[in-house]
C-alpha cells in the first residue's frame, strides 16, 4: 500500500514543481495533468473512489482539455513563452519556501491523534460506531448519494438535516448560472453597424 | 318566498340598465366604429326592454299573490261600508302581505348607523316599475330615429357657435347618449327600488348627476351648459333640505329604513314607517306631558331608551323633517319656488326631455313624497297642498303664453307635478300617485310628439313658426291630440274615458272633500278647478298652433315629414296607454293597486279637529264628492279647450289684438313672473357682489402678506446661503481634501499587477504566522 | 495512522504552495489558473486525508466533491474571462492588466 | 477502491503460506502480485484487441469495398496480418520534428495508450470477471477514457505542424461537446439499475432477452442506438473522424508520427473502441449473458457452485466469451459504418451534437426517470416484469456481500445482532427499496427507527 502511496504522492509533488518550473503553457498543463491525475490515485488509495473519479472525469477530462483549448485560443505563436524576471522568481521562490516551512511546521505541531481522541470522547463516539463500514472499502457512491439527497445514514442516530441537499441545490444552480455567464463572456462581440 | 321572487325580478330590471351603461361607455368608445354603429341603441334598449318584461312579470306575480286587491276593494271602495275603522287595514295586510323589505347589500357599518342597500316593495314600487321601464323603453327605440343625427365623425350644431361665428363641428355622440340613458334608467329604478330614506338620497343624487348630463347634452351651446348648471344648483338648494331631515331623522329614529325587517315573523329592527304611530283620529301618538311625539315598535307599543325613558321626538323636529324632505322633493319636481329649472331643461335633447323631465325624474319628488307620506304630519301636508297650488297655477299661465312647444310642455309639467303634490297634501295620496301614472305615459306621450314635430320639422321649436302640420305627420297628430285629450281630463262614452279624466278627477274630488271639511282652504280646490280649465286651454292651444290652420312659415312646411316607424311605433304604443291605463278609473286595476298600499290612517274618514287643526276626509267621503268634481273639472276643461279652438283654431278672433290688449298681463307672464329676475336680484347680484369683494380683499389684503413673507424668505436665504458657503460646505470639503490627500498617498500600494498581490497575500500569511508563533510558542 | 495523515497533508502542502508559487510567477493568464487549479486540488487532499484519517468521515469527501464541482464553474468563467481580456489585449499576460493600479 | 481491485478474492487466495513453496506472503505482497496479475491479464486482452481488430477492419474494408484484404499472413484469411505489421512498425525509424516539442510529442502516445489500458481497470469480462469491482464502475471507466483526448490534443499541439494543431483543436472540440451526451445516454439504463457498478449492472439482465436494459422501456431502446453513434464520435471513427481526416488533415494530429508511437494512437483507438463497446453491450445487451432463458439459467445455477469450481469457471469463460462476441460485434458495426458513411464537416459534427444529441438524450433521460412513475400511476406496478429489477439487484447484492462478509466483516454481523436470514427478509420486503436495503444496517435503521427517513429513502429510491 505504502508502495502505491509513494509512487502517487511523488509523482503529484513532482508534477506541482515541473508545473512551477516549465515555462511553456503547453508543458505545464500536461505536468498539471501528471499531478492531478497522481491525486486522483491518491483519492483511490484514501478509499475515495467517487472523488477520484471526479477528479479525473472533472479536472483532468474536462477543466484540463479546457485550458489547453483556451491556451490554444489565445497562442499568440507556437510554445509561446512569457517568462517572469529571475528577481521575481527567487523572491518567490523563497517566500514559497518559508510558506512551505510554515505549513509543515503546522502540520508537523499538531497532536493529530490526541484530537481525534478528544473529538471521539467528547461526542461520545467509539471506532465503528455508525457501522459504516464501506467508506473503508472505498464504496462512497452511495452514502454520497444519500449524503447529497439529505439523508446521512452514516451519522449516528440519523441527525436529520445533517445532509447536504441545499448546498447540491445551490451548486447546481451554480453551475447554470456559470454557465450562462461563460458563454456571455466569451461570446463573439458583434460590431454594431452605423447605420 | 314572494318577496323573494319579485326582488329577483325587480334586480334584475334594475341593474340591467347598469350593465347595458358599462358596455355602452366602454365598449362604445373602443368599439370598431363607435361614430357610425346603432349597437348601442340596440344595446340600451335591450336591456331597459328586458327589464320592462321582468317587471311586469314581477307585477303580474304581485296582483296574483295579492288578488289584484279587488278584495279590498270591495271593503274600502263600498260607499256603504263608511265604519271601516283603521286598524281594519292592519289586519287586512297581516293575510295579504302587500308590501315586501329587505336587505340586498350591506355597503359598511359605522357604529350603530347601518348603510344598507335595501329594497322595499309594494304595489307603489311595482307600479312605478312597470311604468318606468315601459315608458323608458318606448322612448328608447323612439330616440334611436331622433338621435340618429349623431351618427356621423363630423356633426355640426347648427345651435352652438365657435368664436369666429361658425357652428360648431363635433363627432357624433350617439353611443354616448345611450350610454348616459341607461344610467338613468338604473339610478331611477334604483331609486323606486330603495329600501331605506338614505339609499334613496344616493340614487336621488344618481338620477340629478344624469340629468345634469343629458341636460348639457348639447356642450358646445352655451343655454344647453347653463341650463344643466341651472337644474344642478336648484336641486342642491332642496336637497340641502333633503340633507337636513336625514340628519334629524337619523339623530332621533336612529334608522333610515322604511319597512320593519322581519325574521321568522318576528321584528327585530324597526322601520321608520312603524314607529310614528297613529291613533284613530289620525293623529300622531304623543307624550301627555311634554306633548312630544311618541317613537313606538310596529303594535304601537312605546320603544323607550336605555334607561329605561320613553323614546320620542319633539313635535316640530317631526314637521323639521316632513319639510326637509319636501324640500328636496321640491327641488326635484320643480315646485315653487324652485321650479325655474324644468323649462331650462328643454336645452337637452327631446328623448331626454321626454323621460327624465316629465315622465320619470320629476315625478320621483311626488313619489318620494308618496313614499314617505306617513311621516307627514298634517303642518307639512298643508305646506305640500299649498305648494302645488301655486306651482300648478304659476306654470299654467306661463304655459299659455309660451310659444317654444317644448317650454309649453315643460310648463305644463310642472303644473301637472303641482297637482299631484296638492292630491298628496290634500289626503288624496292614491290620487296624486294614480295622476303621476297617467300624467307620466300622456306627458311622454306629448314629448314624443313635439321631439317628432321637431324633426319632421328640422330642428324647429318654436310654434309660431307651424302650422298645418296635420296631414304632414298624421300619426304625430293624432297621437299628440290623444295626450291633448287626455291631459285635458276629457270624458267619452262607454266608460273609454281618457286616463286624465279619472287622475285628475280623484285630485280634484280629493280638493272638494278636502274644502268640504275644511272650508277656510278653499282656494285649494278653486285654482285646481280654475288651471284644469287653463291647462285644457294651452294644449289645445298649441295643438292648433302646430297641426291646423295655415301654415306660417312656408319653408318649414314644405320640409316637414312624418318621422320613420322606430319614432311612430313608440307613439302608438304611449297612445293607447295615455288612453286607456286608467281603464275603470277608481274601479279599476291601476287604481285599486295603489290604494292597496295606501297608509293606513287614511281610509277612515275624520272629522275631529286635531291638533294641526285639519280636518280628514276620508275614503267615503272623497267618494261621495267624486261626482261633483268630475262635472265641475270637466266643464272647466271644455270651456278651456273651447276658447283655445274660438282664438286658435278658427280664425274669428284675432290673437295677436288680445295680446296686445293684454300686454301688461302677457309680459308678465311670458317673462315667467320675473321670478329668473327676481332670483338674479336677490341672490346672483349680491353673491356677485360679495365675490367681488373676496376678490378684492385677497388682492389687496393676502397677497400683501404672502408677498410680504416671500421677501423676507429671500433675505433671510441668502444669509443662510453665505452660512452653507462657508461654514458647511468648508466641513465637508475639508473632510473630502483629507480622505483624497490619504488616497494619493496610499495609491502607491496599488501596483496593479496581479501576482503581487498573491505574494502579499502569502507573506501576509507568513507573518502572521510569525508572530503568533514567536507570541504563542507551543 | 499519524504517520499516513501526516504524509497526506505534506502532499497536499506541496501542492498548495506549488500552486501559490505558481500564481505568483507566472505572467501568463492561464498558468495563473493552473497555479488556482494546484490550490484547490492541495485542499482537496487534505479534505480526503482528513475523511479517511480523522472523524470528519464522509463529510470531507463531500466538501471536495463540491469544490471539485465550484472549480470547474470557475475554470469556466476564468477562461471566458482569460478570452475577453486576450481580445482586449492581444495577449494573455496578466501584467498588461494593470489599469487599476493606483 | 484498493480493496476491491481483488474482487475476486485473488488476494486472499495468494495471502498465507504458499503450498509448494513454504513462502510466506503477507497481504501487502500478495495484493501486488495479485495487482500484477490482473495487470498482465489486461495488457494481453488490451494487446489483442487492436490485434484482432485491424485485421477485421482490413478484411472488413476489403470485402465491402469488393476486395479480398489480407490473404497471405499466417495461412488462410491472411490472420497474422497484424503481427506482421506491428514487426513492421517496431523497425522504423521513430521520428520527431525539430520544430516539435520533444517530451510533450513523445509522451503523448502513451497517454493515449495509457488511458485505453486503464480503462480495462472496471471493465467486466464475466460474472465477477473484473479486475477492480468498484462501485462508481462506469464513472471510473468514462473517467479514465477521457484522460485519452488529452493525450491526443498534447500530440496535435506539440508537433508543431498546422494540421496536427487542428487535428487537436477539432478532437478538442469534439470531444468536450460528445461526452456529455455519452454521459447521458449512459445514465439511462443508470435509472432503471439503480447502480453504477458495472459488473451488478450485467448481473441483472439475466434470464431472458425481455431483462435486457435495450428492451426495458421505449427511452433505453432509443438510447441504445443514440448512445452508439455517440461513441462511434467518441472514439473519433468514421464518420466522425474529423481529428485524422486525411483527405483534408493528412493524417490529422498523428500527421508526424511514425513507427511504434504511430502505432500505439492504434493501439488505443482500437482499444478503446472495444472497451466502449463492451460499456454498451452491458449497459444495454445483457453483457455476458446470452438472453436465451434456459442456457442463462443453467449458467446462473453453475455460478452459484462457486467461482473456482470447474462448473463455475466454465461458465464465467462461457460468459467472457459472450460478452466478446458483443463487444467485437459492436466493433464491426463501426467498421461496417466508416466504410459505408461519407465523412461530416467540423460543423455538422457539433451540430449535430448540441442541436441533436444533447436534447434527445436529455428528454430520453427525463423519460426513463418519468417512465417507471407512470407504471406507479396509470397500472399501480412498478415495472412489466413480474419480478422487480430491484429485487434482483438486491440480491445479487446480499450475494457478492456474502462472499466478502465471510472474510471481512463478521463483527460488524455480530453488532448489527441480525442473522443473514433476517436480512434476506429484509430484503424481500423492501424489494421496491433497494437503495435502503443496500446496508443491512442502513437498512435496520430506516426500517425501525425512523419512518420520515424511510419516507424520503422512498421517495428518492430507484424503483424498479
């Protein structure tokens, strides 16, 4: 299992660098592919099998194939380039670092384990309790499902209105709404004749 | 369950009309060809027609219900049966409910006061009903001929001019004018219909706003806008009256309803026609004490207060409120000394003429006087019989020097409504309202005739102008002889008598057993006498005048022509009722219909001096003058009508020496008594004086003051405007300069480019995240 | 499990600050989008990590689900927007928009 | 998802002591090998379909175009056609452009490759015949499909030639705008299922040729066919294949290709032609079942002997063997159609995609969501058939959960204090519910705790 992590979790990291590294568009959006692809897997592996699948259907399938016709839209030339200033990029490489630094050393600080025991003791939970067993076999199709209709099987006693219908609603709606304004945006400007 | 079928019937009648106005005025305007289409003539007439059938049908349902009172009759008209006392109608109508009441519509509830659409209905409404709608009908379709003039884009009004001297050109009117006919036709059926005094006020008002309407038909003329004015003004001066006995009926009766409403044969709201009770001598129930008028429930039992006192009325608010409302009715039937109206309104169109001002809405003052008749205590039924004494006998000899054919009728209305008021204040109430029947069918009737006279003769009024008309328009003659005859009061054989002969018999005998019982007023039977004679006088006078003889203007003799059918078949129709709608005179149906519902405290006959020291005749009594006054009334009509014929239709004596010989009399009388004269100096020249006053005062004195404010506005402004300048306006800009000055100096920060932003962004993050650790280590 | 956590969250940091440095480097609209798309996604492996390891439970897969969706519509508009400014500008480079600045 | 990629219990067969060896293998170890195994099963059927294929379309062009096509290689019929020309390929020279971008041109074959390959990851061969048994099964497979374009755009835009870029940019265009109605049409028989797992999805349309999803009501009958030209587009054949066109692109965004990398484009197009086919062969004509009542019978009661018994075994070949016979049916209709059918412009093409396809499958789609509500409404049943589609989805369901449960979850079986024939019960009478029923503990709980939640889990169940 280790093996397969590592195998995906390199090839994301590496991915995200030689995207920050390559300068033509064309070369970044396919290490972008290698990285979000490699994250799909990572959701695989975290028995997230429905999110990974979006991911890749979603991300990599659709905004992806986006982005390369936009680039190939606005290409003002072949492998066009607009390479940033060195001063720029070491700036921000450095401050990247001391993010980087940063947010390991959070990560690194907290007591995972001690709050998640909390967490478990102060809403009297115990390992298993729900019963829910097939988000351990990566089976979330469903409770995803339920979960997206407003039902929460896998919460204990069934809280009512634990569900997310309203935000899937919301989304959707969103989702017309964007893209109605996506083709008003990019809809070809007609010059109005003088008459 | 009657009284529910005929208010069906009678709704329907009723706001038929009002539906038939809506289409008309919409429709009328925003039809296809508004100026050249008849569909609203058709459309009016059907609806006024239909109701015509819904309420005879309502009628016809009544006299079953109610024997057509022919039992009563057999009680009351017995000249034998003279002990009839006066609780015998009470009991009588407790088997044959005669009249019905209710409540259509609740329109609000202010406190106690109740605004109701009620209707209350008894033979009375009926009769008027019928009446209304039949005559309304006939004139109608005679008015599609007439007003068919106005069927064009361009009408011109060779009566009205425009400032440069031209005639006036105005797209015809002719939808308008069916539309404004319907409307009348609901406000006075509304008005027949009403349930209580207040409901009748509102249609009261309906019915003057209508007239004043189809009064000022004709706009563009200066005399047709006056005269509508003329006739709106009048009535509000009674309808203040009217005003003031509502408010005096409502303070002290605290109802407006005529009739009890009964539930499940209990009264649990009384009507105001219960609640002044009479006592066997005819009198008003009254206080021993205080002498006030006693308020009582419908078994004459005394209604009493809350706290436990009688409820009454001083005696002279009672008279307050018999006069008010008389003053409206007044107003309405154009009774001295507000009578100066009716002639004026011949301006509007001869229809109009015809219906509103002789048949109907003139007639509605003696109904509602009819109506309200048991309130009336016995001070104000002597002010009603004198007033139509003297407007009877003013407009008469007015009408036998008017020369305009249509003044001569107004005249004669107005003389015609003077007898009824006088039938009405001399106890002869079936009398009176039996004359306002036949007066209305024969006095449409004649309208008719002279608006076909008229347009045979192209827009020509005036008689002296006419002439040997006869075999022109026959039909137009012989119909209008009819109304001549029957206005007259003549008698023929076989019972075929004209329907003038009973009215104005009853009136007249209801006179003579008045005097009889009173004798010191006998001039209330004399002038009567006298102007039956008058008026048979002046209608022949002008039937001669306009059909016989020679004609005196050739050019409109050569021009004249009968009119078509849709104006002769309502001639025809109006004639034989003018005739024959009295058939059998107090014997018959009409007659014995109306007495059925006479109030009760009439029938008996009682000589026993009153308070208001009135004798009354009764029922018997009247009945045993009636043959005297029948000979004498019809002697004075023959006489009349015999000099009419000497001066008018032959050429023995001549008109115009006796004219002159008479000038001073017959310039009295032809500037109608100088009574517009006498108004213009008593009331227009001062209000002209006291508004030139007010007009003057506000010039000199207010607007001084107004002016005066004004400029010391201005100067206290301007240092206000120095203060604003400099003191706020400096806050304000000194505030502006700042947040500008902070602006410019942060505006460096605004690079404008993107990705700096993000990197402010992230070490924004990282210093924060900086100093919470080095702060909060752990 | 820690451990399996912790390597989750360095991954995704990676990510997220690979993303951030891409939106400040690059000068091309589109890679910029691209370094927004690598921000999301950092996120996105912690809202998984977080499902899996710690009792957020279906909840985080649910919120990356959603953000999955929302960065799509946003692609979306940010290329319509990418688009307009190319023919307002004849170029994709963000530093040419810089008409606000103060 | 790890976890079920041994499905079928390969895992478990290789974990513990190896017989002949004396080995110990841990579960990690055995899951790689047993990754590696189906990894290997798959590359063969990947290898051999376009293999297979080319040499049916060769044969299949020859013979409607009035020629023989290949008669010499490898005896008769001309069968090792393909063999010789993948030796052919292999010796060429590999050529890359000096204008091309070097990495991007020379991975862009085996994204394509690679995205073919992974496609057989969920797809189905037989009865539990799968290398990874996921749940969201045809999500993952269309997922991984469309991975393929983004490798076919990369080699049209590195090239750096003009007919290569518009090669890319039209299969960019065209394939963006034909998922979605490929996606529709897929979630049609979706409805009626009520699962996304292909391998229940074959299971259910067992028995008779009247179970199968193209027969079920009139909206998937249509789909079917609607749903097929949509991946004929899809895989950019024929007369969809504006992305090569070689009259008008010379050969489109494999214009500078050449060798083996030329060859993979094939490789995966042929590939993916027969994955997606077998995608609709199961969504719509039974998959591996032959849809004659009396044979689908006996294979059914030989399944249920056990996977690995001899009876068992032959009747998931028989199965796999079915199921092939469709997908390669499906392959030849294409072949027939491309060279039958005249190619389309750019523009009819997307035309006839957002003007046609997409409203068709979209009212298509509302049908067969409206469709059983009618059943409901005007005949008071849920479906035709006199046992509900659900309940046999069910079933299946409690059977593969059975298998697993047996290793897996027993105390999960102990808390829930329900015994195995309580929940066939269970499952009975909510037949109509089968989402509920899909966890027995989900089920307990909707069942006797709450009855609102049961109301909204019917009211959102897929009936059937």
């Amino acid at each position: 299992m280790s093996l397969f992590f590592t195998i995906f979790a390199l090839a994301a990291c590496l991915g995200a660098v030689a995207v920050v590294i390559s300068q033509s568009v064309v070369r970044m959006a396919f290490w972008l592919v290698v990285s979000l692809g490699s994250v799909a897997g990572l959701f695989f592996l975290a028995d997230a099998d429905f999110i990974g699948a979006a991911q890749l259907l979603i991300y990599v399938g659709g905004t992806l194939v986006l982005l390369v016709f936009g680039i190939m839209l606005t290409a003002s030339g072949p492998y066009m380039k607009i390479p940033a200033s060195p001063g720029e990029t070491v700036v921000a490489g450095l401050i990247g670092v001391m993010f980087l630094f940063m947010v390991f050393a959070t990560i690194n600080g907290v007591d995972w384990d001690g709050s998640r025991d909390r967490i478990m003791a102060a809403t009297h939970q115990t390992e298993g309790a729900t019963g829910f067993d097939d988000r351990s076999e990566g089976n979330t199709l469903r409770p995803l499902g339920f979960a997206l209709l407003g039902v929460r099987p896998d919460v204990p006693n069934g809280v009512a209105g634990a569900g997310y219908l309203l935000p899937f609603e919301i989304a959707s709606v969103h989702l017309l709404v964007v893209l109605i304004g996506a083709a008003y945006l990019a809809r070809a400007k007609r010059r109005q004749d003088v008459v | 369950m009657v009284g529910e079928t005929l208010k069906f019937w009678l709704m329907i009648a009723w706001l038929l009309p009002l539906a038939g106005f809506v289409v008309e005025i919409f429709f009328g305007f925003y039809s296809k060809n508004p100026r050249h289409s008849k569909a609203a003539a058709w459309c009016a007439v059907g609806c006024i027609g239909i109701g015509f059938l819904c309420s005879a049908n309502a009628l016809r349902i009544w006299g079953n219900a109610n024997e057509w009172c022919v039992l009563e009759a057999a009680e009351h008209g017995d000249p034998g049966d003279t002990q009839a006392d006066a609780g015998h109608h009470e009991t009588d109508s407790a088997e044959h409910q005669t009249a019905y009441s209710g409540v259509i519509y609740t329109l609000g509830v202010f406190g106690s006061l109740e605004v109701t659409l009620d209707y209350y209905i008894d033979s009375l409404t009926l009769v008027m009903f019928t009446m209304v709608t039949l005559i309304a009908t006939c004139i109608h379709v005679f008015a599609i001929g007439y007003m068919s003039d106005e069927l064009t884009d361009e009408y011109v009004d060779h009566s009205a001019h425009t400032s440069d001297g031209g005639h006036v050109h105005r797209p015809g009117r002719f939808y308008r004018f069916f539309a404004f006919m319907s409307l009348f036709c609901f406000a006075m059926l509304g008005l027949v219909l009403a349930g209580n005094i207040f409901q009748v006020f509102i249609f009261w008002e309906l019915v003057g706003i209508c007239s004043f309407l189809l009064i000022g038909f004709y706009t563009e003329r200066k005399t047709a806008s006056d005269a509508a004015n003329k006739a709106f003004i009048m009535n509000r001066i009674g309808d203040f009256g009217f005003l003031i006995g509502l408010m005096v009926l409502w303070t002290f009766f605290g109802t407006f309803r005529f009739g009890d409403t009964v539930v499940d044969e209990q009264v649990v709201d009384q009507g105001l026609f219960s609640m002044v009770h009479r006592d066997g001598t005819g009198n008003v129930a009254r206080d021993e004490v205080t002498g006030d008028v006693l308020i009582t429930d419908t078994h004459g039992h005394v209604l009493t207060n809350e706290d436990g006192s009688n409820r009454q009325i001083p005696y002279y608010l009672l008279v307050v409120i018999g006069l008010g409302i008389f003053a409206g009715c007044v107003g309405k039937s154009a009774q001295f000394p507000l009578q100066t109206w009716l002639p004026d309104a011949m301006e509007g169109p001869t229809p109009v003429s015809a219906l509103v001002h002789s048949a109907t809405m003139v007639a509605a003052g003696v109904y509602l006087a009819g109506r309200f008749f048991p309130m009336f205590v016995q001070e104000v039924l002597l002010t009603i019989a004198y007033t139509g004494c003297i407007t009877l006998f003013l407009a008469a000899t007015i009408a036998m020097v008017a020369t305009d054919i249509k003044k001569v009728l107004a005249y004669s209305t107005i003389s015609q409504l003077g007898y009824m008021m006088l039938g009405i204040g001399v106890f002869g109430w079936a009398a009176g309202l039996f004359h306002l029947i036949t007066h209305a069918f024969f006095k449409s009737l004649m309208f008719l005739c002279s608006g076909s006279v008229i347009y045979g003769c192209h827009h020509e009024q005036e008689m002296p102008k006419m002439g040997g008309l006869l075999w022109k328009m026959p039909i137009t003659a012989f119909t209008m002889l009819v109304g001549v005859c029957a206005i007259s009061g003549f008698w023929l054989p076989f019972g075929l008598h004209f329907s003038g002969f009973h009215s104005k018999d009853a009136i007249v005998a209801s006179a003579l057993a008045f005097i009889h019982a009173n004798p010191a007023h006998f001039m209330l039977f004399l002038i009567p006498l006298l102007t039956a004679g008058i008026t048979a006088f002046y209608m022949f006078r002008m039937w001669f005048y306009t059909f016989v003889g020679k004609p005196r203007d050739q050019h409109v003799h050569d021009h004249a022509h009968e009119s078509p059918w849709v104006m002769t078949v309502p001639l025809l129709i109006l004639a034989a009722f003018a005739w024959f709608c009295a058939y059998g005179g107090e014997s018959g149906h009409l007659y014995l219909m109306l007495t059925g519902d006479e109030p009760s405290h009439l029938a008996a006959d009682v000589t026993a001096a009153t308070a208001g020291g009135i004798n009354l005749p009764g029922h018997a009594a009247i009945h045993a003058v009636h043959d005297d006054a029948g000979r004498w009334a019809l002697i004075a009509a023959l006489s009349g009508a015999l000099i009419a014929y000497v001066l008018y239709g032959t050429n023995v004596v001549n008109v115009e020496e006796i004219k002159r010989q008479l000038g001073g009399v017959h310039g009295f009388l032809a500037n109608k008594w100088y009574f517009d004269d006498l108004y213009d100096a008593l009331f227009m020249k001062p209000a002209h004086k006291v508004a030139a006053f007010c007009a003057w005062f506000d010039g000199a004195v207010f607007d001084r003051i107004l002016h005066g404010a004004a400029k010391s506005m201005i100067v206290v402004s301007k240092w206000d405007r120095v203060f604003d300048e400099t003191v706020v306006d400096g806050f304000v800009n000194l505030i502006a300069s700042a947040t500008q000055s902070v602006g410019a100096s942060l505006r460096v920060v605004q690079t404008g480019r993107l990705r700096q932003y993000v990197m402010f962004i992230v070490l924004g993050v990282v210093a924060l995240f900086a100093v919470m650790f080095t702060t909060f280590p752990g | 499990m820690p451990a399996e956590l912790n390597s989750y969250l360095l991954v995704g940091a990676v990510l997220f600050v690979c993303g951030v440095i891409c939106m400040a480097t690059k000068r091309n609209a589109i890679g910029v989008l691209m370094g927004v798309e690598l921000v999301l996604n950092g996120a996105n492996v912690n809202f998984v990590a977080f499902s899996k390891f710690t009792t957020l439970g279906l909840d985080g897969q649910v919120f990356s689900l959603f953000v999955i969706v929302l960065a799509a519509a946003e692609a979306a508009v940010a290329l319509a927007i990418v688009l307009n400014f190319y023919n307002n500008h004849l170029t994709v480079d963000v530093d040419r928009g810089n008409k606000l600045k103060g | 998802m790890i976890n079920t990629l041994a499905a079928n219990s390969l895992t478990d067969a290789l974990t513990g002591p190896l017989p002949l060896l004396g080995w110990d293998i841990s579960s990690d170890t055995a899951f790689v090998i047993a990754a590696i195994i189906h990894a290997v099963l798959i590359f063969h059927v990947f290898a051999l379909c376009p293999f297979f294929l080319i040499w049916l379309e060769r044969k299949g062009s020859g013979r409607i175009q009035d020629r023989l096509g290949p008669t010499r290689v490898g005896g008769r019929f001309g069968w090792l056609q393909s063999l010789a020309d993948g030796i052919k390929l292999i010796q060429k020279e590999d050529l890359c452009p000096p204008v091309a971008d070097a990495m991007l041109f020379r991975s862009a074959p085996y994204i394509v490759c690679l995205a073919s390959f992974a496609a057989f990851v969920v797809l189905p061969f037989s009865h539990s015949w799968v290398a990874v048994s996921a749940d969201c099964g045809l999500f993952i497979l269309l997922a991984i499909l469309s991975l393929e374009v983004f490798g076919i755009i990369m080699a049209g835009y590195s090239s750096g030639s003009k007919w290569s870029l518009f090669g890319g940019m039209r299969e960019a265009a065209q394939m963006v705008s034909y998922e979605i109605p490929l996606a529709i049409c897929a979630l049609i028989p979706i409805v009626s299922a009520g699962s996304l797992n292909l391998g229940e999805i074959g299971d259910m349309q067992s028995g008779h040729l009247g179970n199968w999803f193209l027969f079920h009501d009139p909206f998937t009958f249509v789909a079917f066919f609607v749903f097929f030209v949509v991946l004929t587009a899809g895989c950019k054949r024929a007369p969809f294949d504006l992305a090569e066109a070689e009259s008008e692109l010379v050969g489109g965004f494999h214009t500078e290709y050449s060798g083996m990398r030329w060859s993979f484009f094939f490789m995966g197009e042929y590939a993916s032609m027969f994955a997606l086919c077998g995608v609709a062969a199961i969504l719509f004509l039974g998959g591996w079942h032959t849809g004659i009542p009396g044979v689908d019978g006996l294979l059914q009661e030989w399944r249920t002997r056990g996977e690995f018994t001899p009876f068992g075994y032959l009747a998931n070949v028989i199965g796999a063997g079915v199921f092939v016979s469709k997908a390669a049916f499906g392959v030849f209709v294409q072949i027939w159609l491309r060279w039958t059918l005249p190619r389309l412009r750019i523009d009819q093409v997307m035309i006839t995609c957002l003007k046609y396809f997409v409203p068709i499958s979209c009212f298509l789609f509302l049908g067969a969501t409206v469709w059983p509500l009618l059943f409901m409404f005007v005949w008071e049943q849920t479906t035709i058939y006199p046992e509900p589609l659900g309940k046999r989805a069910a079933e299946i369901w409690s059977v593969r959960h059975d298998d697993s449960e047996s290793n897996e979850s027993v105390s999960t079986d102990a808390d829930a204090g329900s015994s195995n024939d309580s929940e066939s019960i269970e499952v009975e009478l909510s037949s109509g519910q089968y989402v509920a029923s899909t966890n027995k503990n989900v089920d307990l709980q909707l069942q006797s705790d709450s009855s609102e939640q049961t109301a909204l889990a019917a009211s959102i169940e897929v009936r059937q």
